[in-house]
C-alpha cells in the first residue's frame, strides 16, 4: 500500500444535499480532512431582509425539503419572542404534535434508507429490500405514520402550509386525531422491535470525548422549548447564542462553519439531545435503550442508528400522548402584534438545534435575520472524527476506506441543503 | 408482453431544498413498485449505486445558479431520452430566483464573510433556460401523486395529466367555501396552476401560489381585486415574489406593482 494517498469521494450518496470528502494522507499520517459542502448557496438571510414576520415560517421552510417543519417552529419562536408572545396550552401541545411527525419521517429515512444498507451492505434500500423485504416495508409503514401526523396538522407532508406565527391556521377536532391513535400503537411497537434490530448492528470501537449541546427542559424531551447546555459547562437561554457561539467562512465550503467561542468543536443532534436528556426520555424508551445495549450517555458517533431509533419510539408515544390528552383550543392562533426588536428561536430539528434570530421594525419587517442549521454546526465534528478515524484504518484499499470515511460522515445524517451550504470523497495518499 | 429492458430513471439535483426528490422516498405504498417497473441508475439521496447512462427518464430538481451548474445540466440533457423538470426550482427558479431582482453580489456579502469564496451567476435560472425540457411538473413542492402519474404516463407512453387550469376548481371540487369572497382573505388561487388539491383555502387561508401560475392566468384583474381587500402594492408585490417568482405572468405583476 502506497504511504502517501488521497482518498476522494466525490459525491457522498444517501445523505441530503451536495458534499465531498477531501483526505490527504502523507507517510500514513492525516495530514488533511476537508469536508465540502458545494451545496449552491441560495442567500435565505439575505433575501428574507425586507420581509414580513408572518412570511418567515413558509420561507425558511424551503431551506430544506427533509425537515420543514424545524425551520417553521424555530421562525415562529423567534417571531413571537420579538413580539412578546407566549403560545401555551394546545397550541403548544399541537407544535410538538406535528414535530414528532417530522422526527419520525426524518429518523426512519436515515435508519432504514439512508444507514441501514452500510450495516447490511447493500447500496441502497431499495435493494436492500430484495432479501430483507419485510423489514423495509415496515420501515416505509413507520415513516408513513410520521408523515401522517405532519399531513393532518400541516396539510401536506413537505413544506406544511398550517403553521403560522401565533400557533396555526386552523386546529384539528379531537375526531381529525382519532385516526391516528390505532397506528401510533402500531408504530410504537413497531419502533420498539426497530431498535432491538438495531441494537443487534456491529459497531467499529470508536469514542470520541464530545462536547454535545442540545437544548434541556425541566420536564420534557426537548423540541420547542429549553435551555442550551452542553456536558462541558454551557448553560444559557436560547437569546445568549451569539455570545457563546461563532460562524467561520471557510473556503472550500458553502456552509458556514460554527463553533463554541474559545472551545471548538461541538456536536448537536440526536445523540447529544440523548446523552444530556436520557432522564427525559419515556420509560419505555429508556427501557428499550438498556435493552439495546446504549447506556444514558453515547459516545459511538456509529450507534447514532440506536439513538434515532429510540427517538422515533419516543416520538411515537409522546404523540400519543399528546393525542390523548388533546382538548381543541378556542381559538387555532393566538393575536401577535408586531413591535420592533429582536427574537430568537431555537428548537431541536431531527439533526439537532436549529437557531433562528430576526430583528423587526416596528411594521414587523424583517431588518435582518440568521439562521444557524444543525449541519453546518457539526462540519468540525464531522472532520473531527475523521482525522481519529482514518488512522487506524491505513490498511484498507482506497475503496473500502472510502466507504467507512462515507459510513463515519453519515452518521451525522448531514442534511446539506439546509446547511446551505455537501458529498464527494478524496483520499490524498502522498 | 416481455419486457426487454427496464427504463433507466435518474434524479438529478441543483439548487433545492431536496424536497421534490423526497417526494419519491414518499411514496411509501408505491415506492417498491416505481422501484420494480424502472431500474433507479442514478439517485444519490437514495443510493450510493450509479449506473453509467444514458438514461431513459431524468428527473431534474433545482435550479441553475452557478457557473458550474450551468454546464452540468448540457450534460444531463445529453445523458437523458427524456427529461422532467420536477418542483417550483428546477421550472421557475425558485426561491432563490429573488436574487434577480436584487444585486447579487449585495447577497453574498449579507450572508458570506469572504465574498470571494463564493461562486454564483447573478440569476437563479430556470432548467428550460439552459436546455430542452420535455416536460414541467409544477409545484413547491410538487404533490406526489402528480410525480406517479408523470412516471407512469412516461411507462405507457401517454401523455401525463396534469391540469393547468386553477386552484379555484380543485376548492369547488372538494366544496370549500371561498375565503375570498366569503371571509375577505387575499387568495392567489384564481391565477395558481391546480395541483395541490386545493390545502390552504380548506385551512381557511388563502392560496401562496406555490404551484406557480396556470394557463393564461389573469394577475392583473386578481391583483385590482386583492388590492380592494386591503392589499397595498408592496404587499403585492411580496405576494407575487414567492417560490415562482421569476415565472413570466408573476414576475410583469410583482414588477408593476413595485413600479407604482
């Protein structure tokens, strides 16, 4: 095996959007990793300048087509912060509804389409499908209910059209959720045996000292709500971000690359919301995780696949709950006035948290606005891992190399159209 | 009848959120069949498998927005027997066309510390704009069942049915009363090309014209009327520049209005 190689993927498959991989390995050391996302940059805080307040859920929801859903809650907070609104009650209850929705659809699609078929090795679900048939019709029933959930509160299950600022257009009877009750069962039982399948997958013996930074609520499983903190010290509201966090505009990317002020890298996203919020999760989700064989924190950026399976068994039965419980509100939205100021957002997208912040006039245009996606948070930790995760995998061919350096990106699940800013491979052997 | 081949389909992305292509990962009943009846050559977001072209059917989400892209599409178009633009993006532009009627380096510099990185033309473009397109699926984004029947019309050889006329008749067909005239909401329905099943009006808002505009659609008389509502002209002119804004009926509307 030659000492000095470059290992290139060109374009990385099964993750959402457009990236590359660059390596160069010069006498069997890592002497580069360069993750580039050449996703094109489509200028959404630029354009969203000159806006209406009100107009920001729909827009910013086609920043990425896998997870709408996140970009509208986060607007909404940020709109109705700046306008000093509080949504509570069902209102409340229906957001983190219709977010379970999206976590499902979201983790199902990276577990059995986008993961699964590298623990398996096939190429795709698809064909995957061919020998392991029922196993992938029942992931597409899962994934099928989670769209459901999105499709009677959003209307449709990409770029929903009923969220708005102040809570939602119009506000389902407790008959519009009835139907989804006798399938949710189906799904938590079903989200259960997906874990234990899971559980069951060879893991590479690799564990990273992490900082994880997800938001933390005193009685729930973070969606719209809480304070950031990290297992490394950070403790703020959602307002303080910008002053523990900044954006690097690094030349081989069109995703900006964020980092904790003075630290470094950090890592957002499924198993980060685990590790610092296991006490939070449902009993039966929590069981099941033992069972799998995942303590209450997680350091194997490969088991990621367990905890998104055990997310999706927490958001199927925190739906049902909710669906349980639901009364129908008085009124489908509460009155936002505008007034000029500034609002933050922060909620927890399936791949992490999402942070939204505008300042208003007092019309309630939008003077201007940053968006900071869970992808571009994770570019560092992404390339982080690879430099400790290539070295002792020298011996591999350039091929099979390539497929593990692939196998280690996604387990992030990088969605990169939101990260605007992703996957071809490179591995520089000199 | 025996089959000799099974068509090669490909998806191809440019400038998108992703979402039109995952209208195809959401055919969950369907998707093993779409999957059984053409041979899925190329679709990253799905697979790491590519098989060489040509292609028989393209599906082509995303628009042009970079000098790269722009030469990649005339490749696409070469590689493939018949290519679909899929989604508001790949047809009209998209979102992203709002840099069109702004300065584009102006953008970049709001959203990049070191415009020099950065690489884009100055006009989010249509894929017909570059290359011949065989046929426009509308929508932002497209609905699903649409996407099925463009494939399965491709499979039959017929043509796909997609209406052009509005939305107005898809909220007749299902019986929603119209939030126009019955509650005075502003409502882009009259001039939105069909598609979507009509969603919003039966959420009791008015239609955005993410479908983009139908046939010979009438902005102008649409735009007299939402004006008598309480629509200014700058509220026009945002309501016209959305997800089809650079289409040609939206952009003369967006454009008159901002011209008052």
């Amino acid at each position: 095996m030659n000492k000095n190689r470059t290992i290139k993927v060109d374009y990385l498959a099964r993750v959402e959007g457009e990236g590359a991989l660059h390596v160069r390995i010069k006498n069997n050391k890592v002497t580069e990793v360069k993750l580039k996302i050449f996703e094109p940059p489509r200028f959404f805080e630029a354009f969203l300048r000159g806006r209406h307040f009100t107009e920001a859920p729909d827009i910013t929801a086609r920043i990425c087509g896998i997870c709408p859903v996140a970009y509208q809650m986060s607007s909404v907070h940020a709109m109705e912060t700046a306008c000093g609104v509080t949504v509570d009650g069902p209102l409340r209850a229906l957001r983190r509804l219709i977010y379970c929705g999206e976590w499902i659809e979201s983790h199902v699609l990276h577990v059995f389409a986008h993961r699964a078929p590298d623990f398996l090795g096939y190429p795709s679900a698809l064909e995957m499908a061919k020998k392991h048939g029922d196993l992938v019709r029942q992931a597409l029933q899962l994934k099928k209910v989670g769209n459901e959930i999105v499709t009677v509160l959003g209307g449709r299950e990409i770029h929903p059209i009923n969220v708005r600022v102040g809570g939602f257009y119009k506000v389902p009877s407790k008959s519009d959720l009835r139907p989804l009750v006798e399938k949710l069962k189906w799904s938590r039982d079903a989200a259960i045996e997906s874990v234990r399948a899971v559980g069951k997958l060879e893991f590479p013996d690799f564990e990273q000292d992490y900082e994880f930074v997800a938001l933390r609520h005193p009685n729930e499983y973070p969606f719209n709500e809480g304070r950031l903190v990290s297992n490394k010290g950070l403790d703020i509201a959602v307002r303080e971000f910008d002053d523990h966090f900044v954006e690097e505009h690094v030349p081989y990317s069109s995703a900006l690359h964020s980092t904790r002020k003075a630290r470094g890298n950090y890592f957002v996203g499924p198993q980060a919301r685990y590790s610092l919020n296991f006490s939070k999760l449902a009993p039966v989700a929590q069981q099941t995780a033992r069972e799998a064989g995942l303590g209450p924190v997680c350091r194997n950026p490969f088991q990621s696949i367990v905890v998104r399976a055990v997310e999706t068994l927490q958001a199927c039965d925190e739906a049902l709950r909710i669906i349980e419980q639901y009364e129908p509100p008085d009124a489908p939205s509460v009155q936002v006035h505008p007034q000029a100021g500034v609002g933050y957002g922060c909620t927890e997208a399936p791949r992490g948290i999402l942070y939204h912040r505008y300042r208003l006039d007092d019309r309630g245009m939008i003077i201007n606005a940053k968006i900071v996606p869970p992808t571009a948070q994770n570019q560092k930790t992404i390339e982080n891992d690879l430099r400790h995760f290539i070295p002792d995998r020298l011996s591999l061919s350039d091929e099979k190399l390539k497929w593990q350096c692939e196998q280690a990106i996604r387990n992030y699940d990088p969605c990169i159209s939101c990260s605007a800013h992703f996957l071809k491979l490179d591995i520089q052997r000199e | 009848m025996a089959v000799k081949h099974k068509p090669k389909l490909a998806v191809w992305k440019f400038a998108s959120c992703d979402g039109c292509q995952l209208s195809l990962l959401d055919c969950e009943e369907e998707l093993l069949a779409v999957a059984g009846a053409v041979d899925i050559a190329n679709f990253p977001e799905a697979t790491r498998a590519v098989v060489r072209g040509p292609y028989d059917l393209s599906l082509v989400e995303g628009s042009i927005t970079t000098p790269r892209d722009a030469e990649r599409i005339h490749q696409v178009r070469r590689a493939s027997k018949y290519l679909v633009t899929i989604g508001a993006c790949a047809t009209a532009g998209g979102i992203q066309a709002l840099r069109n009627f702004k300065e584009v380096k102006e953008f970049i510099s709001i959203v990049y510390a070191t415009p020099g990185y950065i690489e884009a033309l100055n006009k989010s473009t249509p894929i017909s704009d570059q290359v011949f397109v065989d046929f426009e699926l509308q929508g932002c984004p497209i609905n699903k069942y649409q996407l099925l029947e463009v494939i399965s019309a491709y499979l039959n050889r017929r043509k796909p049915n997609t209406p052009p006329y509005s939305v107005c008749l898809e909220c007749k067909r299902r019986a929603t009363v119209c939030v126009m005239v019955a509650h005075g909401t502003p409502c882009l329905g009259p001039v939105t090309q069909a598609g979507c099943g009509a969603i919003c009006p039966s959420y009791n808002r008015g239609c955005y014209g993410c479908f983009g505009p139908k046939e010979t659609p009438n902005t102008a008389a649409l735009a007299k009327r939402c004006a008598r509502i309480g629509m200014s002209d700058p509220d026009l002119v945002r309501a016209f520049r959305t997800y089809n804004s650079y289409s040609e009926p939206f952009r003369r509307e967006s454009i008159a209005h901002e011209q008052k």
